[in-house]
C-alpha cells in the first residue's frame, strides 16, 4: 500500500515539475504575426478615435453646370456679303483655332466684277495719259499762239502811243498858231480828229491785250476741268478695284475675327448661302471664365457667398488631377425658370440637359487663378492637367456649406 501511495505522489511531482513546460507550450500558440495583427488593429482603433475628435467632414451642396465667360459672347461667324457657294470648310467643331485662320472658302462672282473694273481702270487710264499729253500739247501751242497776238498787239500799241504824243504836241503848237491866226480852223480839226483815232485805236489795243490773256486763262480752265473731271474717275475706278478686292479676300476665304474654339460649324462644301448668313460659331479665348451651376432650390437657400468650393471639369479625370478650387459670389434669389436659362446659355439641349423635376436655383461661383498651372487656375493636385478651359466646358460642383467633426454627426445621430 505504501508503495503504492509513494508511486501516485511521485507521478503528481512529476506532473507538477512538468507543468511551467507545458505552459511554455501554450504561450508560444501566440507568434509575432498575430502581436502585428493586434498592434494594427489597436493602431486603427485609436486613429479612428483621433479621427472622431479632430477630423473634419464636409457638408456638401451638389449641382452642375457650365463654364461661362464674364465679358465675352460666343462669336458667329457670317457669310460675305455677296451670295456664294462654299468651296471648302477647313475646320470642325472642338478645332482650336487662332485670329487671322482660314474658316471657309468661297466661289462667287466678285472675281468677274472685279475683272471688269479692273478693265474699266486701265481703260481711264489710258485716257488720261493721253489726255494730259494733249492738254499739254494744245496749250503749249496755244500758249505759243497767243504769245505771238500780244507781241503784235504790243508793238502796235507801241507805235500808237508813240505817235500820239507827237499829235498832242503838235496839237498843242497848231492850237497857239491857230489863236495867233498863223493857221486855219480846219487844220487843228483834222489833227484833234487824228489824235481821238489815236486814242481810239490804243484803248482797242488794250482790250485786245486783255482779251487774249483772258482767253487763253479760259481754255487753260477748260483742259483743267476736264482733266480734273478724269482723274476724278480715275480716283473712283481705284477706289472700286480696291473695294472689290478687299470684298473678294473677304469672301473666298472667310477667317476667324478671334482666338478661340469652333463650337458649331453650319454649312458644308456645296452650300449655297446668302449674303451675312450664318456659317459657324466660335468660343473665345477668354481668361476671365466662372462656373455657373444648377442646384436644387431647396439646398440653394443653404448657400452663401464666399463658401468653399471644389469645380470638376467632366473632360478631365477627377481621380487623378483633383479639382478646381472656388468660391461662391452670387446666388439667385428666385429659382430660374426655363426661360431665363435659354437667354443665359443660348442653346436648347444644354438647358434641357441641367431642368429636373424640382427648381432649380442658379449659382455664380469663380474659380481660384494660379499662374503657375498651364491651365491658369488653381487646382487640388499640384498643377492640375495640361489643358486650356474654355467657355462652354460642363462641370460638376460641391459647395462645401458646413464643416464638422465626426464625433459631432454621432452625438446628432445618438440624440
């Protein structure tokens, strides 16, 4: 029996000896990858308490809506102003395209018009170098001619005042011989009416002088006049060449008056158009460009101006450039009506594309400048993508109205 007792205790102490081992054993179920799974997840657990009391989450108004200029209009390009047919059509729409480019030829008939003034010019030309030469001709012998008449006349009124003085002298001595009864009444008749002859002749002379210099002022006047009279319509053939010139530059190739992006192209090569009808129209090139967005009239009165907001592009990928930053200036006060939309936009599908089944309420939100970034605004992302934003782009808008912790959106929703 005793040996018996000794054996059990003996096994029990062996047992008891044996025990911290097996411990040992089940402490090392317990390896460093499950220490690392509980450090993550207490990690997590007290990055999400830190979270709850210092993180921020945005309370956000949605809506869409279009980039629009603040002071320029969708240009439209016009026919000429002569009718034509369009010969080719050198852009499409979404071309970027620069002042001065070729939009759209033309074939019409300022070509022939302006052939036949050109004809026309020549023609007057002509005529008026030959005119000139003539005039020249005509009154250089004229000139000549008369030049000649005034030397005679001249040396003839020469001669008559010469010899009337001697008739008044000699008048004066018959005169005294005729009171000292030396000569008879007769003889101082004959030599009185010789001397008025005298006087006669040279006024005649005098007016014959005048009246040569008067006649030849006179046609010298005449071949101005006509001279002037051509060359007046010269001036006005040159002036037509020139105004069909510039009306056929104008109306074969018809180019861009702006810098911008075709937004609509309405005519094709073949078609007939009148004179100023419209062929196309251009987005400018504009720098000073807002977001105009649609939201919901029951989230607009949340809305104030000079909240935050993120504007997102829907050409460009929000995961991966971020979005532009903003903020509100303007909301309407009364929600717009389909109406007022069409006189703001302008096109009927784009206005149809933002009307829902509730009011809408329109906002004017700018867009952050930053000319570091080659899209020239202010992105999420360090540069933002390499693109030029224009009049007329979609976007998609959050307006952050309010800002909260977390732990305060559970508070709410405990309560």
């Amino acid at each position: 029996m005793n040996k018996k007792k000794g054996i059990v205790f003996r096994k029990k102490a062996l047992e008891q000896i044996n025990r911290p081992t097996l411990n040992e054993d089940v402490i090392q179920v317990i390896t460093p990858k499950y220490w690392l799974l509980f450090f993550v997840f207490f990690l997590i657990i007290g990055v999400f308490c830190i979270w709850l009391f210092k993180g921020t989450l945005f309370i956000r108004v949605e809506g869409k809506g279009v980039l629009m200029a603040v002071s320029s209009d969708v240009v439209t390009v016009q026919a000429p102003t002569v009718e034509g047919k369009v010969k080719d059509v050198y852009i499409k729409p979404g071309d970027q395209i620069s002042k001065g480019s070729a939009l759209v030829s033309y074939t019409n008939e300022v070509a022939l018009e302006l052939n036949t003034s050109q004809q026309f010019l020549t023609k007057l030309q002509n005529e008026q170098k030959n005119l000139n030469a003539r005039s020249k001709q005509i009154v250089s012998t004229l000139e000549q001619n008369q030049n000649e008449q005034i030397i005679k006349i001249n040396d003839s009124l020469n001669a008559a005042r010469q010899k009337l003085k001697q008739l008044q002298i000699m008048l004066v001595l018959k005169e005294k011989a005729l009171k000292k009864g030396i000569i008879d009444l007769p003889n101082v008749t004959e030599t009185r009416v010789e001397y008025y002859r005298l006087l006669q002749e040279i006024n005649s002379h005098e007016a014959d002088l005048i009246s040569q210099k008067a006649n030849l002022i006179e046609l010298k006047d005449k071949w101005l006049e006509r001279e002037r009279e051509l060359a007046l319509n010269v001036l006005k053939a040159e002036e037509q060449v020139a105004l069909l010139k510039r009306k056929l530059q104008e109306s074969q190739v018809i180019t861009s008056p702006v810098n911008g992006i075709v937004a609509e192209v309405r005519v094709r090569p073949g078609d007939y158009t009148k004179a100023g009808e419209a062929l196309l129209s251009i987005i400018p090139k504009v720098q000073d460009l807002y977001a105009l967005v649609f939201v919901p009239a029951r989230k607009g009165k949340l809305l104030k101006p000079g909240m935050s907001a993120q504007i997102t592009p829907t050409i460009i990928n929000k995961l991966e450039y971020g979005t532009i930053k903003g903020h509100v200036q303007s909301i309407s006060l009364l929600p717009v009506t389909q109406e007022s939309m069409m006189a703001i936009l302008k096109n009927q599908q784009l206005v149809s594309s933002f009307l829902s089944q509730e009011p809408l309420m329109s906002v004017k939100v700018l867009m952050n400048r930053d000319l570091h970034t080659p899209s020239g605004f202010q992105w999420t992302s360090r540069l933002g993508p390499n693109i030029q934003l224009t009049q007329g782009t979609l976007v998609e808008v959050m307006i952050n109205i309010e800002t909260k912790h977390p732990i305060a959106l559970l508070f709410n929703f405990y309560n």
